[in-house]
C-alpha cells in the first residue's frame, strides 16, 4: 500500500470515527450503548452490518468493532437495521443462550425464563419483524403496547426465508427488526445471532431506565465459551420457513467465502499480468539491443599456387635415367618432338568435308505406250 493510499484509509477511519452514534469499546467491561435515538430515548437504532472477511455481525454505533457487546434498556424499543447489503444471508434472532434455538430459548411471545404470566397470553418479550416498514406478522402480536397484546406469529416466518433469495430481489426490501425489553425480572446477559450461520453471537447487557446495566454473565449455553470466535461452530439451524430458524450450516458465512475467491482470483491477475509485462519487456530487448557481428568468411584458396612435382615420382625416374647417353637422349627427344609436331598439324586440319549429295530430280515421265 502506497503512503497515499494509507493517508486516505487513515482519513476514512477519522471520519467513520466522527460520524458514530454510540459510545463504549464494545467489550464486557465498557459496552456500546447507542446514541442514535430519538429526543425522548424511547427509540434508538442498532445498524448492522456483517464484516465480508470475518463473517461477523458490526453495528454503526459501535464502530469498527467485531461482534461487540451491546447495551439494552428494559422499555426502550431498538430498531436493528438490516439494509445493509452485507446482511444478505445473515437474518439476525435474539435469543436467551448463545446460537439460538439450537442451544436453548430464543426471545418469543410465548417464552419466559422467569416464569412470567406472559407466556400463557403469548405476550412475552420478543422481537418483531418489518419489511419496509411494515410489520411482517399476523395483526395480534405487540408488546410495545400500554396493554400488551399477544399473538404467536411475530414476523420471522415471512422475514427469514428472503434472506435466502438472489440477492438482487432481497435487495429491493428494507429490512428491520424491532425489540422491547419488557421482563424486569430476567437479569442474565441475552444474545443477538445469525438464523442461518453459527459462531456469529454476540452479549446483550440489559440496563434499566438509567441506563445501568443490571444483567450479568450467564453459565452453560447462555456463556460464550474460549476460542468460540476463532472456531467455525457446528451449528445448524431449523429447517428453512420454520419460526426459529432457516437453512442453516457450519460453514464460514457466504461472505467470507466470497473474499477468499475474490483473493484469490486477484492474486492471478496480478501474477498474469507480471507474466506479460516480463515477456514484453524481454521481447523489447530482442528489439532494441544490436546484432551480433557475423563471422568473417574465409575466401578459398587460389588455384594459380604451381604445383611441386612429386619428390616420389622423380624418385622413380631417377633410375631409369641413370646410364644413358647424351646421344640417346636427344635422339628420343627428336621423335618425341617428331611426334607432337605431327598430332599438332592433324588437329589443326579442316576436317574432311561431307560427301556430297546428289540433287533429287524426278524421273521423266514415261510416256503411254500405244
């Protein structure tokens, strides 16, 4: 990364910083609690996201922190705002124990941990669904009510099944999640989850209408337990249209699969490109650098070198030579002279001319007889 490039990320986080509507680290000892409400307080909004690398649920208000602890007052309705595109397959559930039903409770009208008359009127505290602003369950339903009025049906049946839908019809849709806390008895931490992932909970501290939290760490399945981020969970959830969960698997979040193959597919790229750049460069030194001088060719040797006699031959001769006369020898060369005198004058003589040939002339015609 380019100095430049690290200037403007730095830019970025200070003014993602500046724009958060919380305060709180997000860990147990310094939760988040949400600013994002209205003037009264009696609203406030959670914005969830779910990081593409770590699959993990972030909120706005709680800024860059992965799955953080979060704060909830008993009578304040929260708004948990899903239109983020990075929520497609991550429907968020409330639940007493960590992962949902799998494990344990989850928040529905008809459920108490503290024995509550409010499950026998299906008015418990529970979450309720919406779809552009509308609420996705049957009319009955509605906790937030000075006189609570119950019903079995409070969204998730028509709101989970969407965020299984390609993604471009999901994004059409506005989804949101509103939750009361309204059991002032129950003082253990509660959770938000994935209904189609495991391993994406996170703490919900309850505070009263102070604002202080009243809510301590649960044991067994409402504790989240060492190493549970860093493990991909085994959890599956119910069956897809069911009121409790949908097509679940332990599988990593489709979002993290997709970074990984988008890496991956980049690291190609850059490797194809490195390959090319080294070929052409290569083929632009081909182009540029000199040719090697050619070798001198070697011109063959004259025919016009006299030829020694051979010293063999005349070795040969030598003897033949020895004991003969000055006499006998001029009278050999004389007939050797003799004779090439005459082969001389016989070549140079016209050859003989060609016999001659008659003129054709046609016998004279005999004459009839009578």
């Amino acid at each position: 990364m380019t100095a430049a490039n690290i200037i403007l990320a730095l830019a970025a986080a200070r003014a993602a910083a500046a724009t958060v509507q919380g305060t709180g680290s997000g860990t147990d000892v310094d939760p988040c609690v949400t600013t994002n409400c209205n003037g009264p307080g009696t609203e406030c909004t959670y914005t969830a996201t779910v990081d593409p690398f770590d699959g993990y649920f972030k909120f706005a208000e709680c800024g860059d922190v992965a799955h953080p602890v979060i704060v909830m007052k008993r009578g304040v309705t929260y708004t948990f705002d899903q239109s983020d595109d990075s929520n497609w397959y991550h429907p968020l559930g409330f639940a007493y124990v960590v992962d949902g039903a799998k494990k344990g409770d989850e928040l529905e009208p008809g459920i108490t941990q503290t024995g509550d008359a409010c499950a026998g009127m299906n008015t418990c505290q529970a979450p309720m669904y919406y779809k552009n602003g509308v609420f996705a369950g049957a009319a009955g339903y509605d906790n937030t009510l000075q006189w609570p009025t119950g019903g079995t049906d409070f969204g998730l049946d028509a709101y989970e099944p969407d965020f299984s839908i390609r993604k471009e019809d999901w994004l059409a849709t506005k989804y949101t999640v509103k939750l009361t806390l309204t059991d002032t008895t129950y003082a253990t931490d509660i959770f938000y989850f994935c209904h189609i992932h495991g391993g994406m909970s996170g703490y919900i501290k309850i505070a009263d209408a102070s604002g202080t939290v009243v809510s301590t760490t649960g044991t067994g399945d409402a504790l989240i337990p060492a190493g549970y981020y860093g493990t991909p969970s085994t959890y599956e959830g119910e069956d897809a249209g069911g009121g409790d969960g949908g097509d679940d698997s332990d599988d990593n979040s489709l979002a993290v699969i997709l970074g990984v193959v988008g890496a991956v597919l980049v690291g190609g790229l850059v490797i194809c490109a490195l390959v090319i750049r080294a070929r052409q460069a290569a083929k632009s030194r081909e182009l540029t650098e000199p040719a090697p001088p050619l070798a001198p060719i070697k011109a063959p040797e004259t025919m016009s070198e006299e030829v020694p006699p051979s010293t063999a031959f005349a070795a040969e001769e030598a003897p033949a030579a020895e004991g003969r006369t000055a006499e006998t020898m001029a009278e050999e060369e004389a007939t050797q002279q003799s004779w090439r005198g005459e082969a001389t004058e016989t070549m140079a003589a016209e050859p003989p001319p060609p016999p001659a040939v008659e003129a054709y002339a046609p016998e004279a015609e005999l004459e009839p007889e009578c």
